[in-house]
C-alpha cells in the first residue's frame, strides 16, 4: 500500500468499513472493533491518524510494537491471518501508519469474539452483539446443535404423525420429478429418516410442524385471522384462530382468503376462469413462505392474515438473513431459509421452490392479474407481506345505500355492508362491531327486513340473513 493509496481510504473519514485511532496505545479498543468488522461487512482498522481531522501523525513502529499487535489479535477467536500494512509518511519518514484490514462476515461460517465478547458494526459504531444474534448465527454453523428445528419434539412420536399427509407428501414429491418412486412403498420411518425428521430416532420439531397431528406444547403452531371493518383494527367482520401442522394452516389461510376476497370470472373459449382479486397462487406462496421461515423458537408469536378495506397482511415472527432486505428481497438472491430441514423437505414435495424465487414468483403472479406487487416490511420482529386491494366497502356501501339513504341510518346501511361481505355474522359480533345492545342490532335487521333489504335463511338456531339483490 501507497501512502497515496491510503489517503484515498480515509479520505471521507470514519464509517462502517473505516476506524481511525491516533496509537496503538487504543489497541485494546481497536480490537473491539476488529472483532465488529470480522462480524459485519470488513473493514480497515488504521493507527497513526486523528479521527476527526484526518491528520497523519503516524508512530514509531519497533519490535514491541508489533508484538503487542500480535498478541491483541491472538485475544480474537477463532484464530485470524490479519493483513497489517505499514505505510511511510512522506513528511515523517520516523513514523509509519498502521494499517490492518479485516474479512467480512459470511453467513453460516463462526461469529467472532475479542476475549469470549462478540461485537459488530452499526453505521460507524463498535457495539457488543445482542444475545439474540449471536445465538442466530449459532444455529446456521451447527444446526444439529442448536436449530429448533432439529431438536427432539416435546411427547411427540412417529404413531402421532398424519400417515396421509406425509404418504401424500411423498407421492407430490415422486410426481414433480424431487423424490425416487420408491419412496411410495418405503416405511414412514424410513422416509421420515432420509427426510431429516427424526433425532436419535424419534420425530424432531420440524416433523411435528410438518405433520404432527397434535399441537399440545406448541403455541407457535397457532394462525390469527381476522377481517377487519375499514382500513384499521378498531372493530372486525370476522376473527378466527386455526391450529394444526403446516398443511392445516396453510388449508385454513387459504379458505380464509376465498371466504372474505372478492372472486371474478371470464370466459376464454368455453371455459370460465375464476380469479381471486388478488392472486391465489400469490397468497399461497406468500403464506407457505410465512410457515416456512418463520422463527418458531418465539414460542409465544403467532402467525397472522389480516384482512381489511384496502389491504391484506401476512405477517410471520422473524428478521430476513443478513443478505436479504425489505428493499432487495425483489431482485435476484440466493436462499438462506431459517428452517433449512422444514424448507428441503417442502422443496423436496414440491411445495416451496429453491434458489430464492419466492418473490419474484409472487410479483409475477400479481403482474399477470395486472395488479400491483406487495410490499415486504419489517415492524416489531415480524416480517410482513402486504398486498394492496381496492377499498372493496366504499364500492359496495356505495351500492347498498344507492337510494336509501333517507331511509336507513348509517349503522343500517353498514349492516347491510356487513352481511353481504358475510352472512354468517351473529347479532352479537354485529354488536360488538357497532358497540351496541344485541336488541338494538335485532331493532335494526326488524327495519331492514320490513323495508325488503334482507331475508332470513333457515331456522332461528341455524340460519343466517342474506341481503337481497334488488337492494
């Protein structure tokens, strides 16, 4: 290295990649930051020059000196090949500049610590990594140690498996090209070993998430479901909860998607092709993505589909891999799933794609339906997918009231809203909605059945009003 080569590092000051001390007498906290750069994006560590200046004081260099600089290095485990640069000072030809340059981290490979203490880079900040991290990227260098995934299922064992689930699993996986035919006739213990599913012979976490056919101590195997009323959560049409293994909960987002989106139909030749109004192959993906890499050790957090006016949320507990940000996920990246057994064995039944596709697969969905693409979010540890949609009950509370207006009040008008979105709403959730008496709500379908807006269906302990079409 140059002097000129290194002017040109320093020349825009401290930063992420950048530390500047004056001596090597900040050595010690020089290694703090040594030890961040190992952790985070690399960088150059550069005695010998004032930090805020950027003058070029430089140091004498001896035999002391570069052995106390080997022994601070020897303190980083695992064990570094520094690259340490000494550069002349023109003006001061008795001083050198220390320059040390660090590798960046790479994902899956050992964290770094500096005497047992981990640390990494925030913008130009040395800061002691959050326990949480540094357990994360534990569980990506061993695995079988630490992934929930591979741990022992809690009571769990291979007679409280779905069979039929994991047999048609099996038979996707030969269908789609992923999997020998010879897993047809093969025994579930033996698919369920060369599938990674078992520890030490019995189901391990991600063979109950998979296929367990009980969800007793695991709260995480829980999905939220609500369609909310308007644009926020002040009040909702439908709340529900599902539980079960990872093909019930993706069977249950699903139904819910086709319960409360608007479904459209063309005819192309003599067929009708049906189209959910925002992709159902987008949703799906975005749901199996969300069950898939979700962080299931957060035991208490659930997944979650919230439905409402102008949107739909899927949010799943998590943080995206180090590579991968709400603003890249849309271009071309390399999978880093968080549940590496859980996500081979839905690529291998040919539920999930490799190759970090998910995205674009789900963005291409959205383009052939000409609507637009979702946008991916971070907020309070979950990460979130949101589908724009068109403000489905101003149109309809615009059809409904057309002509009523003097006649029905605006709880009336949005009751008839309500019911046309779902007729199996109760007196008492439209009570709960509209914060009133049940009898005020049954007052108010007394008015609109009179004025011929709504009928009732069935017998009173099992019907349900319908609005009427001419309304």
């Amino acid at each position: 290295m140059t002097f000129d080569d290194l002017l040109n590092i320093i020349k825009n000051g401290e930063s992420r990649t950048l530390e500047l001390k004056k001596t090597t007498s900040e050595l010690k906290d020089g290694m703090h930051t040594a030890c961040a750069f190992l952790n985070t994006d690399g960088g150059w560590l550069i005695f010998g020059i004032t930090p805020v200046s950027n003058k070029t004081i430089g140091q004498q260099v001896n035999d002391s000196t570069q052995r106390e600089i080997s022994q601070a290095l020897s303190a980083i485990y695992p064990q570094i090949d520094a690259h340490i640069e000494y550069v002349d000072i023109p003006a001061n030809t008795n001083n050198k500049i220390i320059a040390m340059h660090f590798d960046g981290w790479v994902w899956g490979k050992n964290t770094y610590t500096y005497h047992g203490c981990p640390y990494y880079r925030v913008e130009s900040t040395t800061k002691e990594m959050p326990r949480e991290m540094f357990e994360e990227r534990l569980k990506a260098v061993k695995p079988q140690f630490f992934a929930w995934e591979r741990q022992k299922a809690d009571n769990i064992r291979i007679e409280q498996l779905n069979e039929s689930r994991i047999r048609g699993a099996v038979r996707l996986g030969v269908e789609g090209g992923r999997m020998y035919p010879s897993a047809n006739t093969e025994s579930i213990d033996s698919i369920l070993s060369k599938l990674d599913l078992l520890t030490d012979g019995v189901p391990n976490n991600a063979a109950a998430m998979l296929f367990s056919t009980t969800v007793s101590g695991y709260p995480q195997f829980q999905m939220r479901m609500a369609r909310f009323y308007g644009n926020d959560k002040n009040s909702f049409i439908d709340n529900q909860r599902a539980e079960g293994n990872f093909f019930d909960l993706l069977d249950a987002g699903m139904s819910f998607f086709f319960k409360h989106l608007s479904l459209s139909g063309i005819i192309k030749g003599f067929v009708r092709e049906e189209h959910l109004e925002i992709p159902a192959e987008a949703l799906r993906e975005a749901l199996i993505n969300a069950l898939c890499h979700r962080q299931y050790e957060k035991y208490n957090l659930t997944i979650g589909i919230a439905i409402y006016d102008d949107r739909v949320e899927i949010e799943s507990p998590g943080i995206f891999p180090p590579q991968v940000t709400a603003e890249n996920i849309k271009q071309n990246h390399i999978s880093y799933p968080y549940n590496p057994t859980i996500a081979s064995v839905l690529f291998k039944t040919t539920f999930l794609e490799s190759w970090g596709s998910g995205a674009k697969r789900i963005m291409d969905a959205c383009k052939r339906q000409n609507i637009p693409e979702p946008i991916w979010s971070v907020n309070g540890g979950f990460i979130l997918v949101t589908f724009p949609r068109k403000n489905v009950t101003k149109n309809v509370t615009k059809n409904v009231t057309k002509n009523v207006t003097k006649k029905l009040s605006e709880r009336q008008s949005k009751i008839l809203v309500l019911l046309q979105q779902n007729n199996e709403n109760t007196t008492t959730t439209l009570a709960q909605i509209f914060g009133v008496t049940r009898r005020t709500i049954l007052r108010d379908l007394k008015e609109l059945q009179n004025l011929s807006k709504i009928t009732f269906i069935g017998t009173p302990s099992g019907g349900h009003w319908e609005v009427l079409q001419d309304t």
